[in-house]
C-alpha cells in the first residue's frame, strides 16, 4: 500500500464502519419488532427489505439524474463530495428513529432506515470503486476486504449496543421500550454528520486515480451492457447480499423455534454471524499490508483470531457465557486455509468461498444442536470477501463507464431485502419450516460459484488476466 495513499485510504474506509453498524442492528430489530407487533417471520423481514431496496431507489434516481444531466453525478460533484452528501441523507434517517420511537410507528422506523439506505447508496456508489482504484489495481480486491473489515467492526458492536439499548442491564425482554431506540440513533445520527465534514475537508479524492486494471487495457465499449462481466455482476451482488442478509435475518427465527432462545439471548450468536464477516475480511486483507509471503502468513493467521478477539471482547460485557463460542476457532482456522489456497485471486476466492457456503448451509440444515447453529454462522466467513470479488470482477476494464457499473451493482443491494422477504415467506410455509427455508442461500451460492467460473473466460477475452497478475 503505497505511503501516498494510506491518509485518504483510512479516511475513506472510515464509512464503512457506519454501513456495517446500522445493517447488522436490523438484525436484532427484526424478532423484537416481529414479537412486540405480533407480525409473521415474512412481515418482521420488512426491516431488512425498506432498508435494502433503498440501494434500489438511490440507483435508480442516481441513473435517472445523470441522465437527466447529461453528465455522470459523480463526475461532475465528485466522489469525495457525493460521500459527504451520502451521509448527510443518512444522518436525516437516522433522526427519523426519535419521532418513530415516541410514536410508536412501525411505517415511521421504516421510512428511517430507507433513508438511511438512500443515502448509503450514494456513498457505496462512490466509496467501493475509489477504494478499488486509489492503489496497486491488482490488489483492489484486497483493499476492499479491508475496507469490509472496518465495515464488520461496526457489524460486531451494532447488535451488542442495540441489544443493550433495549434490554438494558437486565437482559430482558420484558425491559423493551422503544423510547430506549432514541439515543442509540440520535448519536449515530450527529456522527454520521461529524464524518462528513471530515470527508469533505479530507484529502481524499474527487476523482477515480485509476480506472484502468493498467495501461493496456481493454478497449472502452460504448455500450456498458456490452459487458457481461457487469450484468451478470449484478445478478451476483443480488444473490450475495441477498443470502448475506437472509441467513442472518432469519437466523433469529431459527434459534427461538429450535432451541427455545428468547430475543436478548439471541444477541451473541447474530454478533458472531457478522464477526465472521470481519474474521474472514481481515485474513483477506493481510495481503495489503506487505509483499513479502513471510509476513502475510503471520498476518493471515494473527489477523483472523484477532477479530475473533474482538468479538470476545465486545460481547464480554455482558452475562453472556462465551466458552461455547470458543469452539469457533476450528472454523476460524477453514477460512485461514481457505485464504491461502486462494491466494487473493478474486476469480479463485469466489468459487471457492461460495462451495464452502454451499457446503456450511447444507450442515446447517442437515446437522443438529451446537453443530447446526456455528455452520450456519459459519456463512458469514464464507460471504466475508464475496463482495470486493465479485465488484472488483464487474467493474474490470469498464474505463470511464466505472461509476455507472458501480450505481448498477449498489442497485443490486435490494437483493438483501427481497431475499430476505423471500425466505420468511417460505419460512412460514408449514410444510418447509425456518430450517429448510436456507435452502434459498444454497440457490444464491449456486450463482456464485457459476459467475466465478464464467467471469475467468469472459475477462481473459477481453485482455483481463488475473491468473497471471497473481
């Protein structure tokens, strides 16, 4: 990671803390507000869907307004003042909590975390290919495992704050109360406003460095669908933040039916399912740190258990008895070697990670107990680096058509909703039941794993070879 870069780098990255916060929280809004207001598994995914199909919309209208423009927006604002404007939206979302919370509103809460959403979406669209090209391009993928690994801190300590905004001391749901919703996003609210004065006083960049995989590359079409690479990216974005989103919004369901776990209790297993996300970016991320194989090794081994730490350490303090969740280390050490088989190669690192999701989902069905449960959290490493692949595989050689391929795939975010809604529907089909409604993840992996193995063909037709850039 060259010196010039690394200010602009962490500042940059510091956003997607805040992304990561705010999705991993639904997580432990959903069974609250599922039990609270008597909804079905399908209407409690509401949560995941206003604030996934917000990507939708905020795509929608970024594409409709550079139309309109004649001009890409973030060429002519530039990138680092669209991020500022992102989170201004976000902050205007996250205040929308106190109005919803002393009312009482379900539709309220909702329109806030669209909002929030909307203005996410603009900061995504900036964010993750300024991240990609403000260094070394083959090691863009590595850069955005990073950056996902600052987002996983936030997805850590999102559902261990929110649980301890409701419950409070006593861990109990009978201490509920929705006033207790005010503060926790009033103070999300003011930082997501803090960050932006800071973004835009920053030395980030407005413009992309580099949109190029390097100086020869492949000849810009005129047409940006005439890149499958692109097209079938977003179909891959889709079903990857739609089994994301779906296994963790579902999981909650999971534990209460099958093990009798009530909703505060619920907390430390949906905190380990997004610590895993971290856990598996920063064993990606060892890579950026330094050339030399000696020292990626020991990052790559001493990075992934210091997440773990983190996790530990965060769910600490409270009641919560963590010497079963110590049994994690044993997936903890797959993804170690699941890293170092792929080498960083993005093509490699898909299809692998995506057999190894396939494979967890399928014992979490089949298995039982404590077995059932850690492979079914066990997803979240093996979506950890499917992200920066497939959006470094879809932006690839797409010159100055980059940001427009880059709104397109944040579009494709909604798949966390839909899916999501997808599942609890299925869920509450007696004749399928909340287990075997994880069966649309193994479907969503399935694509996966095909799009990993096409998008090789594909790029080396068009001079992209990352083969031979490994």
């Amino acid at each position: 990671m060259a010196k010039k870069f690394n200010a602009p780098l962490i500042t940059l990255i510091s956003v997607f803390f805040f992304w990561g916060f705010i999705a991993a929280s639904n997580d432990i809004l959903i069974p609250v507000f599922k039990d609270e207001l008597s909804l079905t598994q399908g209407e409690s995914q509401m949560v995941s869907f206003a604030f996934y199909v917000a990507y939708a919309v905020g795509s929608v209208l970024y594409l409709l307004i550079s139309t309109g423009l004649k001009k890409d927006i973030l060429q002519k604002i530039g990138y680092k003042n669209g991020i500022a404007l992102g989170l201004s939206i976000s902050a205007l979302g996250a205040f929308l909590f106190i109005p919803a919370a002393n009312l009482a509103s379900f539709p309220l809460m909702l329109t806030g975390l669209f909002t929030v959403g909307l203005g996410f979406s603009l900061q995504q669209t900036a964010a993750n290919p300024m991240v990609i090209s403000i260094g070394d391009p083959k090691k863009g993928n590595q850069r955005l495992s990073l950056a996902g690994g600052i987002n996983n801190i936030g997805t850590t300590i999102g559902p261990v704050i929110i649980a301890y905004a409701l419950f409070g001391n006593s861990g109990k749901q009978s201490s509920f109360s929705m006033d207790s919703l005010i503060l926790p996003y009033a103070c999300v609210g003011i930082a997501f406003l803090i960050v932006a004065v800071i973004i835009k006083l920053s030395n980030v960049p407005n413009h992309l460095p580099n949109v190029e995989l390097d100086d020869n590359g492949p000849k810009e079409q005129k047409s940006i669908w005439l890149y499958p690479q692109l097209w079938m990216g977003m179909i891959a974005i889709f079903v990857y933040v739609g089994v994301e989103v779906a296994t963790a919004g579902n999981m909650g369901e999971y534990l209460k039916s099958g093990f009798g776990m009530e909703n505060n209790e619920i907390t430390p297993y949906v905190s380990l399912y997004w610590a895993s996300l971290m856990i598996g970016r920063w064993t990606s991320a060892a890579g950026v740190f330094s050339d030399k194989i000696t020292v990626k090794r020991i990052l790559g081994f001493v990075l992934p258990y210091a997440a773990f730490g983190i996790f530990i350490l965060v769910n600490s303090f409270g009641d919560t008895d963590l010497e079963p969740f110590m049994y994690y280390t044993g997936f903890v050490a797959i993804i170690i070697v699941a890293d170092i088989v792929s080498q960083g190669n993005p093509i490699r690192q898909l299809a692998l990670y995506s057999a190894l999701g396939i494979c967890a989902l399928l014992t979490g069905i089949y298995a039982d107990g404590k077995v059932s449960i850690y492979a079914l959290i066990s997803v979240g490493l093996f979506c950890s680096t499917l992200w920066p692949c497939i959006f470094t595989l879809a932006i690839a050689g797409l010159g100055k058509l980059t940001s427009k391929g880059s709104g397109l795939l944040i579009m494709m975010i909604m798949g966390g909703g839909i899916i999501s809604l997808l599942q609890g529907a299925i869920a509450d089909t007696p004749s399928v039941g909340i287990k075997n409604s994880f069966w649309v993840g193994i479907a969503c992996f399935a694509y996966l794993l095909f799009y990993a193995l096409k998008s090789k063909s594909i790029l080396q037709k068009q001079g992209i070879d990352y083969d031979a850039q490994s």
